[in-house]
C-alpha cells in the first residue's frame, strides 16, 4: 500500500517502471465516502492501475485493512 498510497495515505503522483499515475488520497472527501463494500472490492478486484490483492490477502486481512484506513487515516 506504502508504495502507492504513501505511509501518510495522501497518494499523489507515483512513478513505477516508467508508468506515471495518479494515486487518490484516503483523506480525500470523495474516497472517504466510499462504503466499505466498495473498498473491499477495489482492494479484491484492482481499479484502474491497482492491481488486485485476492490472492494476496485473506477476507480479514481485507477487513482489518479497511478498519485501519477509516480509523488512521480518516478519523472514523
């Protein structure tokens, strides 16, 4: 996550093998707004240049990470 995301979760501008994107802030209203089903999947399935981690991480590994994203990086 620390890759893309940063350890402070703002995202930004990431270079990766040449591949420039653009990576959403955790902090930001709209993504801050998203349900967690809709995180879950994002997280399962990839978006856009997020690759998918479904055979990288359990159903709670999954659930623990969202918990750990609303609750550090979004205050909730």
């Amino acid at each position: 996550c620390v890759l893309c995301h940063k350890e402070n979760g703002e995202g930004g501008e990431v270079d990766i093998e040449g591949d420039k994107f653009k990576v959403p802030s955790f902090k930001n209203e709209k993504v801050a707004a998203l349900d967690d089903k809709k995180y879950q999947r994002v997280i399962e399935e990839g978006d856009d240049k997020m690759p998918s981690f479904k055979k990288k991480l359990s159903p709670e590994e999954i659930a623990g990470l969202i918990k750990y994203i609303r609750k550090d990086f979004q205050g909730k």
